[in-house]
C-alpha cells in the first residue's frame, strides 16, 4: 500500500474514532489518549507489514535463485572437481618436508 494511501486512511480512521469516542464520553482527554493508542497501533501494524513484504521478497528472490542454480546443473551435466581428491591420490608420494633444516621423512 503506498504511503498516500495509508496516509488518507490513517486520517479518515482517527478521525472517525476521535468523534464517536469524544460523542460517546464527552471528554477531551479519552478523545486524546484513544486516538493516539489507535495511531500507534495502526504505524506499528504498517511498519510490520512492510517488513514482512521485504522478508517475503527475499525468500521468493533466494527461491528463484536456488531454483535457476539446480537447472543449470542439470542441464550442463558438470561437477566441480573435488580437490581433496586430488590431493589424496598425490599423497601416496612422500613428500620431503624440512623445518629448520630437520628432515620429516624418514
């Protein structure tokens, strides 16, 4: 909901609530303390559905991306290569490692 919007209906229910709160107990201080109860809630109702219209948004972004990520894959049919693989079958070779001039091979 754009900001005008709500704007205009914030007015136009505080307003309302003013008046029959005001005709209903003839007390300027209920009419002052009920409408400022009702504005805070009505912002902090506005603020949660924006934040939850922002975490919506990111899930169906992060959605789309895992779904294009997986249909890449498939369709190209390629596996990274796993280095620790590689580097175990190299290790069958004893490797000369010196520290300080002291030989760790025996």
């Amino acid at each position: 909901m754009p900001f005008r919007i709500f704007r205009r209906v914030l007015w136009l229910v505080l307003c309302s609530n003013a008046l029959t709160v005001y005709f209903a107990s003839h007390s300027i201080r209920t009419v002052v303390v009920t409408t400022l109860a009702g504005s805070l809630l009505l912002q902090v109702a506005y603020f949660a559905s924006v934040l939850f219209l922002i975490w919506r948004t990111g899930c169906a972004c992060r959605a789309g991306h895992r779904a294009e990520h997986f249909g890449r894959g498939k369709k190209v049919g390629y596996q990274p290569p796993d280095y620790d693989e590689v580097r175990n079958e190299s290790s069958d070779v004893p490797q000369l490692v010196t520290m300080g001039g002291i030989s760790l091979l025996r």
